[in-house]
C-alpha cells in the first residue's frame, strides 16, 4: 500500500486557542484533564485522545461540554493513534503549555493557537499518524518600528509585560 498524506482541517468555527499533541497510554485523558484543571483561572476545556491499541476509542474529558464535543469531532477527523486534542475559552495556551507538558505520557506538542489549523495525516496499512501541522498562514514581510511598538503595545494591554 505504501503511504498516502491527506491534508485535515481542524475545525474551529469560533477561532478558540486549541492545542494538539501527542501522547500515549490511556491514562493520558485524565492527566491532560488534572493539568488543564490545575491551570486554574476559569479556564473552560474540553480534551480528545485518540487511542492507538486495544479498543481504539476516542477518550473525552473536560469542564464544558460544548468544548468536549469540538474536540471529539476534530479527533474523529484526525483518526489517527496516539493524539490528543484541547480546546479551550477563558485562557491561553501560554497558561497551561508548562503544565501539559510536564504530563508523563506527553511525547509532542504539534502547535498551540487560535489561527486556523491543517493537519498533515499519513495513511498506511498500519494505521494514521500526525507528520506535522499548518498553523496559520505563510508571513507577508518584516516587522518595522510601528509594528514593533505595536508588539510591545499588546503584549502589555494583555497583561504579559509590565
């Protein structure tokens, strides 16, 4: 059979930060769940692991059921073994990245954002794996002052410099 790549859109109808991962063992729904949760600051998620062996079920968990349904969805999509996939509301993935990743059965993370999203999916006789992601679009030049002090600007109207 060889390998075919299939291009997969994640979809996001209302642009919320997502994060996609890679991760093993069926323990990994749970522990994603306690490191979003421990997170704090009303962050509201919802998680889809994709199992790889044994009964190859879709695992789900998260605190909002709206954001668990978007996540089963795009997992379905992915159909690939040994994923994960997080959206999120009320938070950034710069507050939980630290605590994801320190998750034991965590291998990778693909991205972390709220730009629209291509997964590059493998397919062979075996099964399906991630082999990369597009995460927004290509640049359309160099920053130059203005943008600079733009930069600056949000980054402290957010909060995240003094």
């Amino acid at each position: 059979m060889g390998v075919k790549f299939e291009i997969v859109n994640i979809q996001n109808p209302d642009n919320l930060n997502m994060i996609l991962g890679q991760s093993h063992f069926i323990k990994s729904v749970e522990d994603l769940y306690e490191a979003m949760a421990n997170a704090g600051g009303g962050i509201k998620f919802g998680i889809a692991f994709l199992e790889a062996s044994g009964p190859r079920l879709v695992r789900s968990a998260g605190n909002d059921d709206k954001l668990v349904e978007l996540a089963v969805n795009n997992a379905l999509a992915l159909g690939t073994g040994h994923a994960f996939i997080i959206f999120m509301e009320n938070g950034f993935p710069i507050n939980v990245l630290n605590n994801i990743k320190m998750v034991p059965e965590v291998v990778n993370i693909f991205c972390a954002t709220a730009n629209p999203v291509q997964v590059i999916v493998a397919d062979t006789e075996q099964g399906r794996g991630i082999m990369g992601v597009i995460d927004g679009g290509s640049p359309l030049g160099v920053e130059g002052p203005e943008d600079i002090q733009a930069r600056k600007d949000f980054l402290r109207k957010i909060g995240y410099k003094l």
